[in-house]
C-alpha cells in the first residue's frame, strides 16, 4: 500500500491539479473541493483494476465528483453559515482583480444549492449538453435545463456577468 | 451572455488555484487506510446485506429458530442476542437486513417526529433497515406497544447496522466472522485459492455472539479489511483530530429522564462531556445520568467518519464508536472538537 497499485500514485500526482480546480467549482469551496476530490481517488483506487490501463480513470474520478456533489443536495453541512451579503468586490485596476474575482466566483457559487451548482459546471464550465448531465446525474433533461437557468439567473443577480464582461472588454 | 462568457468567469474562478496537498497519493492513501479500518466494522452490516446479493453460503447459528417473528419477512440468521444479553435479533429480509432491539436512542432529524418511549412503549421494538447500496443513511421504523409504526430515519448506537459502501465483486473468497460472547471478533478468510488469513479486533458490540459466513467478497478487498489495526484501533482510541478531516458533530441527541428524544445543540453537549470527562477522572465514579449522546462526525464532503454514542443511561459511562471499535474516553481531544463544532 505504501506505493499502490500501478500507476494510479502516477495518475493521482499528474491529474491531481485539474481534479481539484473541478472539484472546487463543483463544491464552490477549495478545502472542499480537495476534499471532494480525496474522497473520489479513494472510490476509484478501489476499482483500479478496472480502470488501468484498459479503462478512463480520469472520466470516472469526474464522474465520482460529479454525484458526489450532486448527492451533497441531502446532506446539510452544518460547519459553515452562509453570508447574506457578498464580499466587496474587485476594481477593475486592482493587481489583485484576478484573485478577488475568483473568491467571489466561489461565494456565488458556494450560495447555489448544490444541485444548481453542479448543473451549472457541468453545463457551462465542462460543455456537458442537457441530455448528457441528466444521463451521468441519473435526473431529466427537464430538472437539468430549470436548475442551469436559475443558476445562471442568481449568477447575474449578483453581477457577475457583468464584472466579467467589463473586464474582458478592459483587457482587449 | 454567452455560454463562452460564463466559462470563462468559472474558469477564472480557479485557473490560478494550486491544491494544498504536497504528496496527493499519501493523503488519498491515508484515507484509504481509515476507509478500510471503518469497513471492518462495517463489514458486519456488510456481511448481511452481500447475503441478499452474492452470497451462496451462510452459517446459522445452530440452534436458532428459523422462524421470523410476525411482519418480518425474511431468513434467521443470527442468534437472538436475548440469549446471551440483551440486544438485538438480525433478520435477512428481501429488502435488507433487518436489525431488531428495544428501544436505542434514536435521533431524528429536521423535519422527522421524535419517537416517543413512554412506560407504554418501554417494549418498543427497532427495526433498522439498510437496504440501499451506497448509502450510509438508513431508514428505521418505530414499532409502538399498541403497534403503531412510525418511520424515522435514525442514527445507530452501534455501528453493526452500517452498510458498507464497498462494490462486492465476483466471488473469490469466503469470510467467516465470528463475534464471541466477550465481544471478541475473529475474521477467518478463505481465499478461492487456499490461504487463509485471521484477524481479531476488540468489538464495540459486546455480548452479541455470532457467525455469519458468506461468499462473494473480493479476496483482495477482504485482506484489506483485516489489515492490522494502527496502534489508536485498540481498546482506547483516539479522535481523528488533526488529520485531514474536517470534523463535526452532525447530530447530537439525549435521552432525557421523561424518555424522550430531542436533539441538543453541540455546546449542552460539550458541559456534558466536561462533567463526564471529570467523573471519569475519579476511581470508581458511576454516577447515573439517563442521557445518552450520539455524534455522527462527517468530513468536509459530508460523508459520514464515525459514530460516538455516550450513553450514561445504566449509571455508568459508556462510549463507543464506529471508528475502528474499542471504547472512546471523553477526552480533551473529544472536548474541544464537539466544542469546536459548537462554536462553527
């Protein structure tokens, strides 16, 4: 056990990284995000005989992701209160604006219920169609499109549409 | 907005983030040890559900009627734990294992009646279902005096009724488990190809005596499961404080002097535990307090770590856990995480 089975400490030290930038936009929070990912590597070491080298062990870690966050819907973390209020955001001139805005990205995120929050990354951020998000969250195409448009809804509630457009029109 | 526009302010959101962990592989690893380390406790509740499955074989302990009581479907398998204390009987019915006892403590979540246990009910009857694959939440019915059934989703004082989240894959071996009287638990594998393999743990269930041997369990899988425990798996253990687990008390209950249950917020319970860690500091103090506490720690996902039950209710401290067996002192350790979770 100190090194695993082949290739997956390999797979694990290479993927890592995407793995937890997937995990922190499917959980809106980078511990636990890490976390998500953590506990997905542990599912897919236990089926690593099925998944190396013949098999897609990435797409089935996502998977893993995808449904553990899906499944968070029914279990209520109760280690962090929500904030009513978003942080103050970034000026556009701000060396920082970068950072600010992915803090406030996450908090927006964070205050999506977890079923909108995976929607929405798997719509927007990994191209999923409808179709597909329903088949691997096991939901209808109709549940799908209702929660990826109220995410978007609260996202431009909260301006951030706006913000990003601004600075993309700053930047070129 | 585009699609494209709202890409780009997701993936803005975490182009820059680089994760915490130094050495991933260790840390998936060291979660994969207490994963294991849990199944082993688990792998009691597992042994009934893989019999609804896979499994070709089961041991029976002889002697035991074979009968069901009435409105329990299902095959006998395991001695009455009446007959040599008082617990619990285990049925294997169509839809899971069944696990029936007097009245535990039950804790019942928002939205879900409390379970009365008045000198009426004092036979009440538990029954703790685990039918789902992948899911630790099970569903439990209340069985009142006069019959009355009143569904509840609870939490175990005991750790036997978690159903394991383990794929159980073509069978290659055969696990024999036997829980002794003293609360011993000896794990007797056959691999497919001839060795055999024994571990014994310290179990958290005493007084219950058992043999459940089953087929279809991954022979791999199953050595995993009786890897020596780490030193902190013995009769005394510790919290899995500082590790990467993100903690909490997820739920906390007491079982009052009228009998009934309510949920408790975190900080009645860390005076609780304050008090008892004072009692427990002097020789020979049993003072009887009718409360029990039961903590579902969950890490950062949600996913369930452990199970603490405190139970004061005989006039003497008990606290067990799911966590690898053995008992659980209210430790300072203890202390500060409840209080801590209290404070969140």
């Amino acid at each position: 056990m100190q090194d695993g089975p082949s290739g997956f400490s390999g797979f694990v030290s290479s993927r890592y990284p995407a793995l937890v930038r997937y995990g922190v936009l499917l959980t809106g929070d980078r511990g636990h995000g890490e976390d998500l990912v953590q506990s997905a590597l542990v599912k897919t070491l236990g089926t690593w005989g099925r998944l190396y080298p013949e098999g897609q062990p990435e797409a089935y870690t996502r998977t893993v992701m995808e449904r553990m966050a899906w499944r968070m819907v029914r279990r209520r973390w109760r280690g962090e209160i929500p904030t009513a209020d978003l942080p103050e955001r970034a000026q556009a001139q701000d060396v920082y604006a970068d950072r600010d805005l992915a803090d406030v990205v996450l908090d927006a995120l964070r205050r999506l219920p977890p079923s909108q929050r995976v929607v929405l990354v798997l719509r927007y951020w990994a191209g999923l169609s409808e179709a597909e998000i329903a088949s691997r969250l096991g939901c209808s195409a109709g549940t799908v499109k209702s929660r990826a448009s109220r995410a978007v809804a609260f996202l431009r509630q909260t301006n951030l549409l706006v913000d990003v457009e601004r600075t993309g029109t700053e930047r070129a | 907005m585009t699609d494209d526009q709202i890409h780009d302010l997701l993936d803005r959101a975490v182009r820059e983030h680089q994760p915490r962990a130094d050495a991933p592989w260790r840390s998936v690893a060291r979660r994969a040890r207490r994963r294991r380390r849990r199944n082993v406790v688990l792998a009691a509740a597992g042994t009934l559900v893989v019999a609804l499955g896979v499994t070709t074989a089961i041991g029976v302990v002889p002697g035991v009627s074979p009968v069901a009581p009435a409105g329990v479907g299902g095959t006998r398998l395991l001695m009455s734990e009446r007959e040599v204390g008082n617990g619990s009987t285990v049925y294997i019915a169509p839809e899971g294992a069944i696990i029936l006892w007097d009245s535990p403590l039950v804790v019942t979540p928002d939205g879900w009646s409390d379970v009365p246990r008045d000198s009426a009910a004092r036979n009440v009857r538990t029954s703790y279902e685990c039918p789902e694959r992948g899911n630790v939440v099970y569903r439990a019915t209340v069985t009142l005096a006069d019959g009355t059934l009143i569904p509840c989703i609870g939490v175990s004082p005991t750790p036997y009724v978690w159903h394991r989240e383990a794929e159980i894959p073509n069978a290659s071996a055969i696990l024999e488990q036997t829980i002794l009287p003293d609360g011993t638990v000896r794990w007797l594998i056959t691999l497919a190809d001839g060795p055999r393999g024994e571990a014994t743990y310290a179990a958290v269930f005493p007084g219950l005596g058992q043999v459940a041997v089953s087929r279809g369990l991954d022979g791999d899988e199953l050595l995993e499961m009786v890897d020596p425990p780490a030193a902190t798996d013995g009769p005394d253990f510790a919290v899995p404080v500082g590790e990467d687990f993100r903690v909490a008390v997820q739920q906390v209950a007491v079982q009052q002097e009228d009998a009934r249950v309510r949920n408790l917020p975190a900080d009645g319970a860390v005076e609780f535990l304050t008090v008892l860690r004072q009692q427990s500091a002097s020789v020979g103090s049993c003072d009887a307090d009718p409360r029990s506490y039961q903590f579902a720690l969950t890490d950062r996902v949600g996913t369930s770590v452990a199970f603490f039950t405190l139970s004061n209710v005989d006039g003497c401290l008990s606290l067990v856990s799911s966590f690898g067996g053995g008992r659980l002192l209210p430790t300072a350790e203890l202390i500060s995480l409840v209080r801590g979770a209290a404070a969140g």
